[in-house]
C-alpha cells in the first residue's frame, strides 16, 4: 500500500507544478508516495524517481473534454491499484478528477487552491473545473489546501465552503537550494554595477501584466540609466517586444526566456517587480526575496502582504493594476504611477534598498521547504488518523 499518490496535469513548469515536484521529492520516507501525471510534456524540473503517466500528450480544446472520463477512469484504476490512504491533486483539473475517482474508491481527497477562486483570467474550460471542484469540495468529504488565507477567505465568504475543510499552507520553498542555484556564474554582461538592473520573472501571458512594467520602465528611464530583464516565455512574448518598439526602449529591455535556474540573475538585480492581476501566493517573490533581492508588487491579492508583510521592509505594495491594454503614447495610469513611484524610491535609495535586502533574506525563512513540507505531513497524518479511528468504530 502506498500511502499518498500526488496528482498533477503536467511538469512542463508553473509555480504549482514546482510545489508538486518539491512535495514528491522531499516527503519523509513515513510517506511513501507516487507523483502521478496527466499530461505527458516537456519536463522542466528535476523529479527524483520515476513518475506514473496517466494519459498521452497535452491536448486542449474540445478533444481534451472529450477524454476527461477516459483520464477519470484510468485514475480509478490507478487508485484501486496502490489502494492510497490520500489522493492529493494540485489544480483544477486534477481537483476533479480526483474527487471523483476518490469518491468511487474510498480514498481521501486533498485538493488544492493555487490560484485565487474569483480569477476569471483563465481558459474557460479551467474557470469551469474550478467551480465543479468548489462544489464537490462543499458537498462531500474532501479535505482542501490554500497557499494563503485571501484564498481561503475567498472560498468561505464568496464559495460558503466550511472552512474547517480548508488548511492553508504556503508554498514551500527551497531556500537553500536557490541560494546555491543563485551562485551560478552568469555568462552574460546584462547585469552591469553602473547601470542599474529591474527584473521580473514569470510566464509572458495577460494574467501577469508585463506591459504594465514596460510603460513604467519607459518613463523610468528618462530619469535613470536602467535596464529591464523578463525572464519566461508564453503567449504574449511577441506583443510585449513589439511594445518595447513602440515604447522606443527594445535596446534596454532583455528577453531571456525561460530558465531553468532564474535565480542566479534574480540575485544580479538591483529589484524585483511583479505586475500581476491575479496571484494567490506568487513563489516568484519568496524566491527573490531568498536572494536578498527587493521588490516591488502590484497588489493584486491578500498573498502580496502575506509574503511581504505590513511594514514595508522587504519592499513595497502598488496600487492594482487595471490590465488595460494601454497603447504605447498614452499616460500612465494610477497603478503604474504607484508602481513607478516606489522603483524610484529604492533605486534612488541604496541604504534603503540595501536594508531591505537583509530583510528579504530573514523573512524568505517563513516559507522554507522544512516548514512546508512538516505541514503537509502533519496534515496526512491527522486524515490518516482521522480515517483509521472512523472505520474501528
């Protein structure tokens, strides 16, 4: 008997995806487990054993619903046949899937909230499983993750979820393993001490608002010799360089692309900016903030403050973004003038910023991979015992 199968759709990359592997790699050996994929994918993390595929390549559109209850059927199969004490899903589409296969099987659902619930800038097909999964999760025996409490708020207050079902567990992170990753010689001459260097790092698509820091780069730049790096890849990368055309600023804007180790060049920045129109409890800034780099993030959730704190130490909170796309010769609106103003106020500022460097460093603590994963644990075994004293009586 297995004691835990972790569901997740695939390990093409994602701060989600990352939680996954990290869990997969890093539970006790009390908990004996088995990372179980969707979606067969370009793999962009290391994971330590081998994996179970559940299905064939990724697919999207009408055929991916149409093989829905061919992937439910095949988890039940798998369910029945390492007969697991917990069924632990990631996103939405895992979610249903594995309280559907967990119901016929007996086994208990844990499934998780990565994102905030309300988010509608997502593929309709995944705002739909969001909310099947919400209902199951009301209406039978499920037990629910939320990587911070403004997604649990939003389940409880908007959702009527008992919030008793729900344990809120921030996304673990490997502090010292970035840290090390970080050390990594940088072959490029991007990051120069006499220009100084803003970056961000994220998947180039609407939800995550890069165009935002591009405007607000472009009139930073007027008044300082800077440089933007955008570090990831996705389906806005052709509007965003032609942005940087329109904005007159392509030869100080750096496209680097996905890496598999960013870290190294978040630990070469002068700053961190998130644009974000909706995160829950973006990895991104936790991990910027382990390599002693301060930030500067659109608030877009409760997650910002969680990770930041009240006090301004480890960096500032802007106004929210609107997410209109602004041709390139209008004003900046009330967000990127928020956002502008406070890269200013680090940038012109080097006790400031180098005070809020330490800070970052001393607070990414909270949210180190021990603590984490001990949750998690903790958890598991308290359904396991929970399960074990109901069947006795």
């Amino acid at each position: 008997m297995t004691d835990l199968l972790i569901l997740l759709g695939s390990i093409e990359g994602g701060g989600a995806e990352r939680v996954a592997v990290s869990l997969a790699n890093s539970l006790p050996t009390s908990i004996s487990n088995e990372l179980v994929i969707i979606h067969e994918s370009k793999i962009k993390y290391n994971v330590n054993s081998p994996y179970i595929l559940l299905s064939g390549k990724q697919i999207s559109g009408l055929a991916r619903l149409c093989k829905f209850p061919l992937v439910i059927l095949r988890y039940i199969l798998l369910l029945r046949k390492y007969n697991p004490k917990v069924s632990l899903s990631i996103l939405p589409e895992d979610n249903v899937v594995n309280i559907i296969s967990s119901l016929i099987t007996g086994v208990h659902p844990i499934i998780s909230f990565h994102g905030m619930p309300s988010n509608k800038n997502c593929h309709i097909f995944t705002q739909i499983l969001k909310k099947i999964s919400i209902f199951l999760l009301k209406i039978t025996n499920t037990s629910a993750i939320a990587v911070s409490n403004g997604v649990k708020n939003e389940l409880v207050i908007l959702y009527g979820v008992n919030y008793q079902k729900i344990h809120v567990i921030h996304n673990p992170i490997d502090v010292i393993q970035i840290n090390k990753l970080s050390l990594e010689e940088v072959k490029t001459e991007i990051f120069n001490h006499k220009v100084k260097t803003i970056i961000t790092v994220g998947r180039l698509s609407s939800v995550k608002g890069q165009w935002h820091i591009l405007r607000v780069f472009a009139e930073l730049r007027r008044t300082i010799q800077c440089r933007l790096v955008l570090c990831g890849e996705g389906p806005e990368l052709e509007y965003l360089m032609n942005l940087t055309i329109d904005l007159g600023v392509k030869e100080d804007v750096v496209f680097l692309g996905w890496s598999k180790n960013p870290y190294k060049y978040v630990a070469r920045a002068d700053l961190f900016v998130l644009s974000s129109l909706s995160e829950a409890l973006p990895n991104v800034l936790v991990e910027a903030m382990a390599v002693g780099c301060p930030v500067v993030a659109a608030n877009c959730s409760e997650g910002i403050e969680e990770i930041l704190g009240f006090d301004n130490s480890c960096g500032f909170v802007t106004n929210k973004m609107t997410g209109i796309y602004h041709v390139a010769d209008e004003p900046l609106d009330e967000g990127e003038l928020s956002m502008l103003y406070f890269i200013q106020k680090i940038l012109y500022n080097p006790d400031l910023r180098e005070s809020m460097s330490r800070r970052c460093k001393e607070r990414a603590q909270m949210f180190d991979l021990n603590r984490g994963i001990q949750k998690y644990t903790d958890m598991i075994d308290k359904i396991n015992n929970l399960n074990r004293n109901f069947k006795k009586n």
